[in-house]
C-alpha cells in the first residue's frame, strides 16, 4: 500500500494569529508564504473556540488547505467506553509531570497511551467520566491540598481540555512542521515530529512562556485563594503557577522535538536556553520587511500638526495605558499635537473600554485617537514618530516598517527594540540612532522622547535617516525568505526520524 502523500511540503503552525488576527506575527507569516512562491504550505491554526473567524488576509495561491483546533474543543466520544477507569490512572502520573513542568518525554508517553484510542476517546472519558472525576480529586489532593477545590476544577478542565484537544486533532502530514511560537502551536509540532517522523522547525517572535508569565500574572480570573494569608510560606504552588508550568512543558517539549530553534535576535536565545532549548540548534533570522515598498512612502508636506502614533493591537501587553499618559503630558509643551492609536480594538474589549474611558478622564478628546484599522501605505506618511510602550516584544515588525518608511521610533526596552534603533554590536559603519529607548511603564520618559523628536528638526532627520539605512542593510525581507527557502529545502530531503527523547520522569502510584 502506497504511503500517504504530503498535502503540503511546510505546515504552518499558528497559535491565535494567522489568518484571522492582523499585524505582527500575522503579516510576518503572510509574506514569508508569499515570498516563498515555490513551496506550498498548509496551515494549522490554533483558535479558542468562540474566537470570531474572519479572514484578514487574501489567502496566497501556494497554501494548499487550513486546518482548525479549538482549543478546549474535541470529539464527545462514544457514551460506553470499556478500560476507562485503567487508562485514568495510567494517564495522571503523566499528567502530573506534565503540570509539574515537564517536557517531550511525558508528551510522548501521553501519546502513546492514548494511541490505542485512536479516534474513539473523548470528552465523554477524559472530562466528564466518574473516572475522570476521581483523578481530578487526586490530582487536586497531590497538586492544591487546602486550596478552593472550585478554582481547581476550572483549571484542570481548561488545562486538561487544552492538551486533549491539541493531542486528540488531525493531523496533516507534510514534509516539514514549521511552528510559529511554543505554546500549543509548540505541543502541536511536538506532537508531529513524534508521530510522523518529519522535522520541526520553530520560530519564537517573543518567547511565549514569558508572554503567558505576563498574562497570567496580570489575570484577574485566577484566583489564588489562601496565598494572601498571613501564614509563614509553606513553598507549595498556586493556580498560577500551575498554568506556567504547563505552558512550560509544551515549550520544552517543541524544543526538544525541533531540528531547528529560531530566534529573531541573540537576546531571546538566553531565554530560550533558560527554558530548556538546547544551544546547539539554534540560530537567529531576524525579521525582514518590505524595504522597497516601505521606501516609496512619500511624507506628506502638508501643514499639519505633529504627529505620533502606536501602530498594534489595544491589548494590556501593549500597554497603551502609557502611551495615553504620555499624550496628557505631551500636549502640555506641544499644545496642537496629535497622538493617534492605530489598530484593532476588537481581542480585548473590556482593556479598549479602560483606555477609551481614561483618553476621555484626562480630557484627551482633541489630543487623542483610536482610528481603528489602518493600511500602513496610508497613514506612515503623516505620522512624525512611532511609539511602542510594549511590556514584551520579540522584534517589533512596526518599528522596521516605519524605520523603512524614514519614521523613527520611541520605544520601550524590550525584545530587539534597542538593536533596531540603536544598532546590532556588529553594525559597520555605525549609522546612529533611529529614535530612543525608555524604561517600561515610564510615560514621562516616552513623553520626552517624542517631544524631542517632534520639536528639533535636526535630530528627527538624523534618526530618520539612521533608521531607513539600516533597514536597507541588516532587514530586508528578501534575505530572509531564502534563508527559510534554504531551510526547508534542506529539512524536506531529510529522512524519516522521531526526534531522541529521554524515559518519562513520572509519579508511579503505590500498589
């Protein structure tokens, strides 16, 4: 019997981005797929299941198919089901290491039990059986002794849920599995490398375990009940923690399954190491833009105010917050400036409606603008400064687009946004700043920034200049699709292996 052919040579793994979220990772994806006209690829998109679908992009002639997953979303299974209670105890030492920060090993092991399965098991047995009561009880007595049982039940569906839905999907097979973050787009290509034998290739943007740290830190949906006691400490783990650690296995599992680890800049690989990856397969493809489009953008010579803008998503970890305290102190030296907040507002409407309501405490009406959704060819041109008050970023696409456009950039310190403006320690000959660096959280530091750039003619053209030179150098996107090109030409001739795992560290139950 013939083997089953490749619907693709790349599969795209992406986790809540591409193709229904714009900007950023998105527009990365969409033009390395278009760049990449000789490869044909098949999407994977990892979504939540009530996440609103709409295309945001013109699907490239060379994508061959999209396959969804909605996490926390699989199979009901069949109402009768015999051995249930046997694989549930089976299952939870692995469980358990997988909550306790494991790695491939127990994703391995989780796999293979559930392989003889296979297309059978479902909701019914792993969420909603009294066998899966009973090893939510033990796992809440071994994991959250003295906790609220209540927030526990919750975290373990979502948890569990999350797992079963990524391990339980279909799976496309292709020459080669191309994730696009850890998380459970990296449990995905983990899960791939294991049962299909191709290479994972995966590129971190920003590292997400530390994204997901931010996030879950911040939540208000994680209740840490008795953490706030008066008692001595007693080293035991909360919800919190429980989630990080989970997400930290998935990380190191894509790490150890990948024949690849890419990083946009040397940076993120410390981060990467500290969570498992191993030094030896990594390398580091910076992002890359359209120069040539971007350099045709003309300024608008018009009489007009200045002009700053935050180009991305209204979501908390983009801090808009500090950009809105900024404008208030801006406009007390630039009385007729204009701040502008370009991009979607739709993924967090609860953060959009804090920020609309702090832009209208602070009287911010003639100052301040959410313009929603703009194409960049359009709007670039008019706009004097580019600010980004990112708590976390990899290496910021806006801040290229814009440098290429001839707009310097005012942004926090995170992710690669000091090498963008102030150069990479290999840069010869030094081109000088393309903007300036503040301290997170800091809206009178980036307040000053702007008014800098805005206000001293000289200083915005040097830094104009600095930064549309050195997107021609060191970020044009034509080097980076055939450094990918390469790679996955090189990767698709490669022979069928399952990558190398250690034994399972797992809990083995008494008696």
């Amino acid at each position: 019997m013939a083997a089953p052919k490749p619907v693709a040579e790349v599969c795209m793994i992406l986790e809540g981005t591409y193709p229904y979220v714009a900007g950023g990772v998105s527009t990365w994806t969409h033009d390395l797929i278009r760049g990449s006209k000789d490869t044909t690829f098949h999407i994977v998109s990892l979504l939540a299941k009530d996440e609103p679908r709409t295309m945001r992009y013109e699907m490239p002639k060379n994508v061959t198919g999209i396959s969804h997953i909605f996490i926390q979303d699989f199979r009901k299974g069949p109402r009768l089901m015999f051995g249930v209670e046997r694989l549930m105890r089976e299952v939870e030492p692995v469980l358990m290491g997988i909550h306790r920060r494991g790695g491939l090993a127990e994703v391995k092991a989780m796999l293979d039990m559930l392989a003889p399965y296979k297309n059978k098991i479902g909701r019914r047995q792993l969420l909603d059986s009294p066998a899966a009561w009973q090893q939510l009880v033990r796992m809440y007595q071994k994991t959250l002794r003295g906790g609220s049982f209540i927030h526990y039940f919750w975290t373990w569906r979502a948890l569990i849920g999350g797992l079963y839905s990524v391990l339980l999907s279909e799976l496309p097979l292709c020459k080669v599995y191309h994730a696009v973050s850890t998380g459970y787009a990296g449990l995905f290509g983990a899960r791939a490398a294991l049962q299909t034998g191709r290479p994972l290739l995966l590129t971190e943007h920003g590292i997400y375990t530390n994204e997901r740290r931010v996030e879950i830190a911040m939540a208000d949906w994680l209740f840490e009940v008795g953490s706030s006691s008066l008692s001595v400490e007693t080293g035991e783990k909360g919800l919190k923690d429980l989630w990080v650690d989970s997400f930290l296995t998935y990380s190191r599992a894509c790490y150890e399954a990948a024949a690849g680890i890419i990083t946009l800049f040397e940076g993120n690989q410390r981060l990467q190491i500290a969570d498992g990856a191993d030094r030896s397969k990594m390398w580091v493809i910076p992002n890359g833009v359209d120069v040539e489009r971007f350099t045709k953008i003309k300024r608008d010579p018009g009489v007009r105010p200045p002009t700053v803008a935050l180009i991305g998503r209204v979501v908390p970890i983009k801090d808009v917050k500090t950009f809105i305290r900024a404008a208030d102190i801006l406009r007390r030296s630039v009385p007729d400036v204009k701040c502008l907040m370009i991009g979607p507002y739709e993924e967090d409407k609860a953060y959009y409606e804090e920020c609309k309501q702090m832009v209208e405490g602070l009287g911010l009406g003639g100052t301040f603008e959410f313009t929603g959704r703009k194409k960049l060819d359009d709007v670039l041109g008019s706009i004097d400064v580019n600010v980004l008050t990112s708590i976390s970023e990899g290496q910021p696409l806006v801040v290229l687009e814009a440098g290429a456009a001839g707009v310097p950039t005012v942004a926090t310190n995170v992710g690669s946004c000091s090498e963008l403006i102030y150069g990479r320690e290999d840069e010869s000959p030094r081109l000088g700043p393309g903007g300036e660096v503040t301290a997170l959280s800091n809206p009178r530091a980036t307040a000053a920034a702007i008014r800098r750039l805005i206000t001293d003619q000289d200083w915005h053209d040097k830094c104009a200049h600095a930064i549309r030179e050195r997107c021609k150098v060191y970020y044009d996107q034509r080097s980076v699709e055939q450094a990918y090109g390469d790679l996955y030409t090189q990767l698709s001739e490669v022979p069928d292996q399952a990558p190398e795992i250690p034994e399972p560290v797992i809990e083995k139950e008494a008696g």
